[in-house]
C-alpha cells in the first residue's frame, strides 16, 4: 500500500515540534546547578525546596493523559499553542518569583504546559507523518530531541549560573517558545477528532488522582526510606487507579479505549517503556554521582561527560529507525534491551580507581539500548489507536516513562543506599552521632561531613563512603541489568509477530472499519 509522503514542509514542522520537547525535557534537569542559587535568595524551607524541584514532574505525569484528550476535543495545533503560551507565562513568572511560594506554583503552571506539549507533539507527528517509515524516523528524532534536552539541561543552567542569576535558568525558554508561538500555526496542521463525544471529567479526575499519589508515594520513598504515611499515599493512588480503569470499561467516550491492551504490540510497548526507563533513569543519577564525587570533577565538567549518552541514543534511534524497515520491531527491541543489559554489565565492573571512561562507556552503551527500543515502542502505541484518539493515546508513552522511571529511583535507588549504608557503618562508627548519620546517609553527606574533620579522620571516611557508594552501584547496575534483561526476553516473546504498523495515520487513509491496526494475530 502506497502512501502520501511528507513534503519539506512537514520536515521543517518537525524540527518546530522538537522545540517543545527540548523545553520539556530540559525543565526536568535545569534547576540542578540552579538550587543552591535559589536558595540563598528566597531561602526555602527544605519542604519547600524539594516542592520547587518535584512539583514540575508531578504535574507533567498527572495531566498528561488528560491532556493529550483535550487536544482530541479541540484541537492538537491549539492546544500545543495555548500550551507554548502557558510555558512562556509560567517561564517568565518562575524567572521573577520574589517568594517561594510564587516559584512552586509558577513549576506546577510549569508542568501543566508540559503536560500539552509532549502529547501534542507526538499526536501532530502521527498526523503529518502518514508514510510508515517516515514515521519512524520522525518519532527517532522526537525520541533525540527528548534525550537530548535531558542532558542540556544541566550544561545550559551551569553556563547560565557563571554569568547571570538563578532567573536565568527559565528565561532561555522565552525565546524559543517566541519562535514556536510565531511559526508554528503556519507549519503545523490542526486536526481534531470530528465526533470527539463528551468529555469524561471523572475519568480525568481519577487519572490524576492515581497517577500523582503514586508518583509522589514511590518518589518519597526512594528519599527518605520506607514510612506508613508514603506508603498509605501510595496505595490511595494504586486503588483510584482501580477506579479509574472501571471508569473506563464503563464511560460512553473513555479517556483511553482499554480494547487496545489486547494488542500485543501496544501492552508490550508499553511494558518495555516502564522497564527501560525503569532501568536507565533508576542508575543513570549513580553514574552522575560517582563521576562528581568519587572521580571528583566539577558538576559543569559531570555534566559535559554524560552527553556522550545521548550521542550515543541519537546514532540508535536513526539506526533502529532504519532497521525497522526490513526487521520485525519485536527483534530489534529485544536487541535493543540486550544491548542495555551489556551497558549495565560494563557498570557491574566499576572500581573506585576505574578511569572515567568506564563509566562513560557503561552509560553510553545502556542509553544506545534504551535509544534502540523507546522510539519503536512509542510508534507501535502511537500508531495502535485510531487517527481521532492519537492525542490521548499519545500521553500513554510519557506516562509510562514517567512512572517507570518514579519506580527505578526508587527501588534501584534503594538497592544502592542501603548497601551503601552497610558497608559504611564501620567507618561511621566512631563519629559522633550527628556527623555519623549524614555520613551514612549518602555519599554527599559523607562528603560533607569529611570537610569538617581533621585530614587523619576525613580521608579514611571519604574513601570508604567512595568504596561503599561504587559497591552500591554495582548492585544496582546488576539489578538493573537482570530486569532489562527479563525484559528483553519478554519483548522477543510477547512481540515475536508484531509487524511495524503498515497503515498511515490521517482520517482518511481507510475506511472507520480499518483504522486500528491489527499489529498482531491473537
């Protein structure tokens, strides 16, 4: 079956959309270097410092399914509009906030704009993009853009902070959303769905009341160790869920039609998303600690050494984009996680005295698996649903990531402290108890703590905490590389006759009967 090719008009709309993505991802990782800055001029509690760096992502993954609807309802090109208008208000607000409060509640508008870009995006890119293969390679580059703003967000806060204030760090937004603003209605196509029914309001208010307890439960968890009260929001948000999901067996026009979870290629597309990220963003903050505080560079230089990793995601995304032409997605994202695994194996063999680029080789390797598989999943869920649903369904990606994520920082995080803590007891054991505790804390507090002892006592300390922090994440590198592999097999299995999805993805490409794509034969 032929189908309608994109023009250099739909290309350049794509290099547009990557703005907002790169924004998205870049306000996840932009307030690293910019808290200590922050702090010194709005003095927050430390309640509320950890608000002002959380509540962004909480509000990203709360909204993200309902917002991907609206966009259904009224319009993908609107709404990502009136997203860009909101990110640019929010951006300028948080810049100027004279309080912290102002500063929290200018992240949560944040993370509301957020939360209409990125399934804008993808939706819009399902719409211009109706050739199967164009397709790919246009979600590849979303994929990059998506990477990529991850890792410049610490770069770009650090160069910012050497030369101007905290503010800073969200002005750099201005500019591009001015552009997005300014050309994107006359590149970007508007569709929405022609009979969108009614909106489900309950379904929206139980998505967001599943999805923020679990989030914040599992999040607070991983920081501050096991509590009945975490795990009490936890389990809330784990029964609205339970609720939310009947809400949509029995809604006349669902935020999320379930009858699509019967496709293997779009329930396992989503499993390797929560696997992947569960992985990669459970072990990847090991690799930036260690390489700032046991290798000791400066958090400028740390973060100029972890862009080899979404170098290494941008030459796998185009490489498995290209693949998927001839080899079935089920092989490729099997390989994909195999490769993962390898990067996580080369981790398991991390030293105190390793060179760094053992654990820039580790890091590289795992992002390449996770770049391999992540946009052939996304495609395979983007393109399961029909055209005039894309925008809900296009949240899912997201979603998953977010939450696959939240569970790797958590339980990998885990896995690491508590070794930590072990094996730098008998180095502690002779500090008082308000320097011991810190110190067995994390490898930050033990850093801390060592700068206030006599060299003969801090030296010792340090090298233990490096020794107990590089053993700790040897562990979770082998945890992490035992579950992408598990997973790994689960993708070769469960997807083994997945075929990419051979249909394009306008509103007139078939007939109502054909629009959603069979991926599988059951």
């Amino acid at each position: 079956m032929s189908h309608e090719r994109a023009t250099r008009k739909e290309w350049i709309g794509l290099a547009v959309l990557v703005l907002p993505v790169l924004l998205l991802s870049m306000d996840m990782t932009v307030l690293y270097f910019a808290v200590p800055f922050l702090s010194a001029s709005l003095e927050p509690t430390a309640t509320q410092q950890l608000w002002i760096v959380d509540i962004y992502a909480f509000m990203l993954a709360g909204l993200l399914i309902t917002m991907g609807t609206i966009g259904d309802h009224i319009g993908r090109r609107l709404l990502l509009m009136l997203g860009a208008g909101a990110f640019g208000v929010a951006s300028l607000a948080a810049a100027y906030a004279g309080s912290s409060e102002f500063l929290i509640a200018s992240r949560a508008l944040l993370g509301v704009a957020g939360a209409v870009l990125a399934p804008s995006t993808l939706s819009l890119i399902r719409t211009m993009f109706r050739d199967p293969g164009e397709r790919r390679a246009a979600i590849a580059v979303w994929t990059i853009g998506m990477s990529g703003g991850s890792a410049l967000g610490p770069i770009v806060s650090g160069l910012l902070l050497e030369h101007f204030w905290w503010g800073s760090v969200f002005l750099i937004n201005i500019p591009v959303i001015a552009l997005l603003l300014l050309i994107g209605p006359f590149l970007l196509p508007e569709y929405r769905s022609p009979e969108p029914g009614r909106f489900d309001l309950i379904g929206a208010l139980l998505s967001l009341g599943a999805i923020l307890p679990v989030i914040y439960g599992i999040k607070e968890l991983a920081e501050d160790g096991f509590a009945w009260s975490y795990a009490a929001v936890t389990a809330v948000g784990v029964a609205v869920g339970v609720l939310f999901i009947q809400r949509q067996r029995t809604a006349a026009t669902p935020l999320i039609d379930l009858s699509l979870f019967r496709s293997r290629g779009f329930s396992a597309s989503i499993g390797v998303n929560l696997v992947t990220l569960f992985a990669m963003v459970g072990f990847l903050l090991f690799s930036t600690q260690w390489i700032q505080l046991v290798y000791g560079l400066s958090p400028l230089e740390a973060a100029l050494w972890t862009l080899p990793a979404p170098v290494a995601v941008a030459i796998a995304a185009s490489l498995a984009a290209a693949l998927a032409k001839t080899v079935r997605p089920g092989h490729i994202i099997a390989g994909g996680m195999v490769i993962a695994t390898i990067g996580f194996g080369i981790m398991t063999q991390l030293r105190v005295d390793s060179h760094l680029a053992v654990v820039v080789i580790g890091a590289s390797v795992l992002s390449a698996g996770v770049g391999i598989a992540a946009p052939l999943t996304a495609d395979l869920i983007v393109s399961s649903a029909p055209p005039e649903r894309a925008g809900s369904i296009s949240a899912l990606p997201e979603t998953s990531n977010q939450l696959g994520g939240a569970f790797g920082v958590a339980i990998l995080g885990s896995i690491g402290a508590a070794v930590y803590t072990r094996d730098v007891t008998d180095a502690t054991s002779q500090l008082p108890p308000e320097a011991a505790e810190p110190a067995e804390g994390s490898l930050g507090g033990a850093t801390e703590v060592a700068q206030h002892l006599p060299e003969a006592a801090g030296e010792p300390l340090l090298a233990a905490a490096a020794e107990a922090f590089t053993h700790g994440m040897n562990i979770a590198a082998a945890a992490g590389g035992g579950v992408m592999l598990v997973g790994a097999v689960g993708a070769a299995v469960l997807m083994r006759h997945v075929t990419s999805p051979a249909a394009a993805q306008g509103p007139a490409d078939r007939p109502e009967a054909e629009q959603v794509s069979a991926h599988d034969p059951e």
